[in-house]
C-alpha cells in the first residue's frame, strides 16, 4: 500500500530526556505513515542505503517490496526513509521506491552530517543508519531495521590504530530509537566498536543469544551485556532505558541459522578482501564498498542471500518489538 505524502504534522512536544536537534526538522511523511504515528500505532523505520548501494538494480527492488511487506504482516507500519531533491520523505511511495533502487538515479550516500548541505542543495540521497536513525527520531518513530550497524574498522596494514570510526555509533549515543540489526560486518573491529558504545553508554542486547553476532555469522565469540527472549522484554528494556537516557538501544539479532554463510568461506573472503584493499592502499570510507563487492563477487551470491535474509529478519523482529511498544 502506498499514499500520498504529506507534511508531518504537529505532535505534543519529546520528554526533556528525549531532547535532540533533528526534533524539529523538517520531514515529510507519507499519509500512512503519518496517520499511524499520530494514532500511536507500531511504525518501523527502514534505511536506503542498502537498496542503492548495497544491492544489484532489480533485486533491491524486491528486497524493498519484501521488507515492507514483512513490516506490514507483523502488525507494523513501514517507513523506509530517503532523501529526495532536498526533502526527508518519511514513507515513500512505489514510485519513490523505484527512484531509490534505479540504476539509471545517481543517488548520494548520506549519513548524518551530510543532511544539511544535501538538503539545502535540494540534493537527493539514500539514508544510512545514521542519517537514518536522526530522520526516524525527527518523525516521531523509535523503532528502526537495518543489516549491520557501522563500526571501528580495522587498522590499515602496517598500522597499530584507526581514526576510522562510524558515525553509527555517536548518533545512537545521543539519539533515543531502538537499531535492531545482526551486529557489525566481520570486517570491522568489533571487539572496538563494542567498547565505543559502552562509552556512549548505549545498551546492547542479544535477542536469544549470549554471543554478540558478526553479520554473516551468528556469532563473533564475544559476549553480549544483556540477553532478550521476547519482543516484550525489549520493549520493557527500551521503555526503561528512554526515562533517563537520551541515548538509543542495540538490539542484535542473529542471522538465521539456515542463511549463515559458512565459516570457512567468510574467513577466506575477508583475508583476501583485506589483502586486496591493503595492495590497492584503500583507506577510509572505500574500505568497507571495496570488501563488501569482493564478498559479493567471489562467493557467488552467498554473501547477497545472507544479507537479504539477515535484513528481513531484523524487520519481523524489529516490528513485533514495535508492536509491544505501542500497547
């Protein structure tokens, strides 16, 4: 189902706790997603990243149509987020889906930072956690699905540390919406990126495992802090936490026992993706395109499958804990 969007309208004002910048930013909402926000009902926010940078033209429009359709039959709204010639659309439209998985639309990448200029521009772009995440809380929604949250990437080859570190994490410090993902890839430092949002003081949940998932793993051996056996503990966790911290919840989901890529196969893939990247001396925000083509590529679509199916089960997951929230 698709409507017309429209301007968000006003809503009673966040909890002094729940304070951020993009609150009063202005967003347009489709008319579904608006009217269900306003009657408090379950809304589940999606990024755009992963359909016009993460997956092969035809296919992400499938994928597109199966996560909304995943959000839809588990009692939620879908809001799949993007940025169109200089306006947030919260809930696009089939013909705006189209737009954003075209292979023919050179959209930009964004993340939080590069909100403002591309809006003022009248630029168009596909969301990241990020900017995904800032988008959401703006809207008034506090659940979002996405495949792997960024992270501290792994040092350069000769090198001991790395200043390369995702804004994922320092926008889900200071932003109070709940990221249901399956971890970070197995190509950043996860071990990192676990301390990173300690310090943030971000909450990390195990939804039905003690181990903290890497992606196409479902597990990266490390332990997670808290464990979760049913959206209702989620939601009990995040109403808790959001009435005295601003800043968002991690809600890792692994991925489904029967898309895991094996073990053998991924340990490969990421030695010789982080050989290639150290010989062509890629290096920052190329780092991660260039070992997610080469997982791509050379496992003969395994690495697609898995994160399609990884993807799908944060949306269910991340809509029935919706569903809790809004009782």
């Amino acid at each position: 189902m698709t409507s017309t969007p429209r301007p968000a309208t006003p809503r009673p004002a966040a909890p002094r706790h729940a304070a951020n910048p993009a609150a009063d930013a202005p967003v347009t909402l489709s008319t579904e997603v608006a009217e269900a926000r306003d009657a408090g009902a379950a809304v589940v926010a999606l990024e755009s990243t992963i359909l016009s940078h993460g997956l092969p033209a035809g296919r992400n429009l499938e994928v597109a149509a199966r996560l909304e359709d995943t959000v839809r039959r588990a009692g939620a709204v879908p809001a799949t987020i993007a940025v169109l010639d200089g306006t947030p659309q919260v809930g696009l439209t089939a013909a705006q889906l189209e737009r954003v998985c075209s292979a023919d639309e050179e959209l930009d990448k964004l993340s939080a930072r590069d909100l403002g200029p591309t809006l003022a521009a009248g630029r168009s772009g596909a969301t990241t956690v990020a900017s995904t995440s800032v988008l959401a809380h703006a809207a008034g929604i506090g659940v979002f699905a996405t495949g792997g949250l960024g992270g501290v990437h792994l040092p350069p080859p000769g090198a001991t540390t790395t200043w390369d570190v995702s804004a994922d994490l320092g926008v889900l410090g200071r932003t109070p919406i709940l990221v249901v993902c399956s971890g970070m890839k197995s190509i950043l430092d996860i071990p990192a990126t676990l301390e990173v949002l300690e310090t943030g003081s971000v909450p990390v949940l195990g939804y039905g495992v003690d181990e903290f998932p890497a992606f196409y793993l479902r597990s990266s051996g490390l332990p997670v802090p808290h464990r979760v056996d049913s959206p209702g503990q989620v939601a009990g966790a995040m109403t808790a936490h959001r009435a005295f911290s601003s800043a968002g919840m991690l809600l890792a989901n692994p991925i489904p026992a029967e898309a895991e890529m094996d073990r053998e196969l991924h340990d490969r893939l990421l030695a010789e993706g982080l050989a290639k990247v150290g010989e062509a001396a890629v290096s920052g925000a190329d780092v991660t395109p260039v070992l997610l083509e080469h997982f791509h590529t050379a496992s003969g679509g395994v690495s697609l499958d898995a994160n399609e199916e990884l993807v799908v089960a944060n949306a269910e997951l991340a809509s029935r804990v919706a569903v809790e929230l809004a009782r």
